[in-house]
C-alpha cells in the first residue's frame, strides 16, 4: 500500500508492502536524478541478514554504525559526518538509512545537517521504524540530558517500508515495536475487539496512515502532531534512566507502552475521564501482549525530573492526555498529583 504524505513541494511516498526495498533504484532516478553515489548507513549485523540486498543503481558505499540507541550520540554522527566528507559524498549524492528507529533518527539527522541538506531515502528495518520513526522527519541524536534533544525536522525523498525484514526481527523487537501501534491505535480510539486477530500488516497500515496524515497536517509539531507523542513524557524519563542499566534495559516501544498506561492512570486522576479509559488501554496493552506495568527500581523524583526536561515541556511537565473532547496536550501540572500517580502505578505491579 502507498501512502503519501503531503507536504507540497516536499511531499513522498510511504511505501508498506513486502519487497518494498526493491523500489530504491527507481526511487532515486525518479526524486534524486543528479545522483552519482549512493551512501547506505546502516550496522555491522543487519548487513549480514539474508534480506540485505539493496540495488541503488549507482556506485554504493556503506558505512557502518552501531546498533539500538547507542547510534544516536553525537560521537556517531560526528563520526558519520566525517566519513560522508571522505568519501566526497556531494549536494546531488543520497543517503539511505537501513535500520530501526534510531539509526535511521542518526543517519536523518546526518543528511539534513552534511552540506546544508543532502537527499535521504528512509528503509525502516525494524517495527517500530516502519510505524513510527522513518516517518515524518524527525531526525535527531540525544544527549546525556535527554533523548533526542538535538535534531531538525528533515523529510525524506521517500520511506520504504519493507514488511517482508520484519521476519527476522528478535521476537522483543517485534513485541516492543507494537507500543507505537497500541498508541496509534488508541489514539484513533478503535474498538479494543477488532484488535484481536488483526494482522500484523494491517496494523502497520493503520499507524502508517495516521501518521501520514498527522505529519501533512502538522509537520512541525505545532498542534496535532504533538498527539503522536501520546505516552512518551514518561517513556523518554524511563528510556533515559535505564540507558544507565545498560542499552538492552528497556527497548523503546517498550517504555511507550508504560506510558501508555500511566497517560491512562493520570489523565483518570485528574477527573479528565473515567476508569473506563484506564481499562481499556490496559485491554488494548494486553491484546498486543504488551506489559503495560512500571518496574519498582524506577525512582519517582528522577523520573519527575527527567521528564521535566522533555521538549513538549515548557519548564514544567507536560502529558498528552485522554479528556472528554479527545486527546490534547496538557501543562503545568502538580507535580505532587504526578509524582502520586506514579506511586500508585508501581504498587499495581
Ligand atoms: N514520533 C512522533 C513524531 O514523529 O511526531
């Protein structure tokens, strides 16, 4: 299926089918014409899957990064960077990024920063990447302060969302990608029955799409898209504590789905909605098997200052939360209230 997101002059194609990667050559002659050289980033181990064949149709090189969030530093992109100037990748040459959520965060940001802005083509291998990350522009690298607190909106040429990679994937990086999907699913706010026995492709589409349309709303994140941060206030705080236990401590998807369930937990302790809604995130998490729970060794107040430094926070905590009319980004609240609801969560456990 193709979904397009429209952007004007910088609209593209998502591209969601099995062997959408075999549309690379065709992609560049058609949106990158001048190009001479093709620079593919992606890590030392998915190189070696049996899926890697890539055909640009143009002299290719690869450069290798390193894999989950540990490619999202600024060493890696300095790295990046100077291996793009040796290899004289020019204005006219493109980048294609192979890779989960954060690679291809890295090589994005990469592109958009060598030369002012070099063309990027986005082939999400991982799920969360195909749903969520490769889509829309959000490039960026962390910082010892926070996830992703560097980057610049940088839209692809086009996102090739190969569903036929996904088979290789370690079922914990399948499982965690689906955090994203319970987010958009929940977001759309869908029947919690007809998620069960939906497939896997169906549920890519219904994310992709959303977020296609958000993104061509909204690319800068000036209202809507603020929407799709749903759950990652507090995913962003526990990603950044558990990066300190070590980088397979908590996968991504797997701390949006925690948020998820504390978005639910606080949003019903501010009288926005009912325990209703708490119940059905809790279906939606555990019809995608997902564990929704908040591990005890998560401090409060680090996680309260964590997320105090979370970009949609203007100096104090910020949530999108659930409410009568809909979900909607909401500020300056008590951190007491905050710091209670977290409490509550991890005595669920
Ligand atoms: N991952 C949220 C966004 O792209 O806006």
């Amino acid at each position: 299926m193709n979904f397009t997101v429209e952007l004007a002059e910088r609209s593209y194609d998502v591209v969601v089918r099995d062997g959408a990667r075999d549309q690379l050559a065709a992609l560049i002659a058609e949106r990158a014409p001048r190009a001479k050289s093709v620079v593919v980033v992606t890590s030392a181990s998915l190189a070696q899957q049996p899926w890697f064949t890539l055909t640009s149709g143009l002299e290719e090189f690869t450069l290798f990064v390193p894999e989950g969030e540990s490619a999202k530093t600024m060493t890696a992109l300095d790295e990046l960077l100077e291996a793009f100037a040796d290899r004289r990748l020019s204005r006219d040459d493109v980048v294609v990024a192979v890779g989960g959520g954060a690679i291809t965060d890295l090589a994005g940001f990469a592109a958009a920063t060598y030369l002012r802005g070099v063309a990027l083509v986005q082939i999400p291998t991982s799920l969360v990447g195909q749903v969520d990350a490769a889509i829309g522009g959000k490039t960026g690298v962390n910082l010892a302060a926070g996830k992703n607190l560097v980057g610049a909106f940088y839209q692809p040429l086009g996102v090739l969302c190969d569903t036929s990679v996904l088979a290789t994937l370690a079922s914990r990086e399948r499982l965690s990608g689906l955090g994203e999907v319970a987010k958009c699913w929940l977001l759309e706010n869908r029947n919690v029955e007809r998620l069960r026995g939906a497939s896997l492709d169906s549920l890519i589409e219904m994310a992709v799409g959303l977020k296609v349309a958000i993104v061509g709303a909204d690319e800068r994140e000036g209202s809507s898209r603020v929407l799709l941060n749903y759950g990652h206030t507090l995913a962003h705080a526990l990603e950044k504590l558990a990066l300190r236990r070590g980088p397979d401590e908590l996968r991504h998807g797997e701390a949006v789905a925690i948020g998820l369930a504390f978005a639910a937990r606080l949003a019903c302790a501010l009288d926005r909605v009912g325990d209703d809604e708490v119940k059905y995130h809790d279906a939606v998490l555990a019809t995608l098997e997902l564990d929704g729970r908040l591990p005890r060794h998560y401090d409060t107040d680090e996680l309260l200052e964590a997320m105090t430094f979370d970009k949609k926070a203007r100096h104090d905590l910020g949530f999108v939360l659930a409410g009568v009319d809909g979900y909607s980004l909401v500020t300056g609240i008590d951190r007491a209230v905050v710091a209670d609801v977290l409490e509550r969560f991890k005595g669920e456990l």
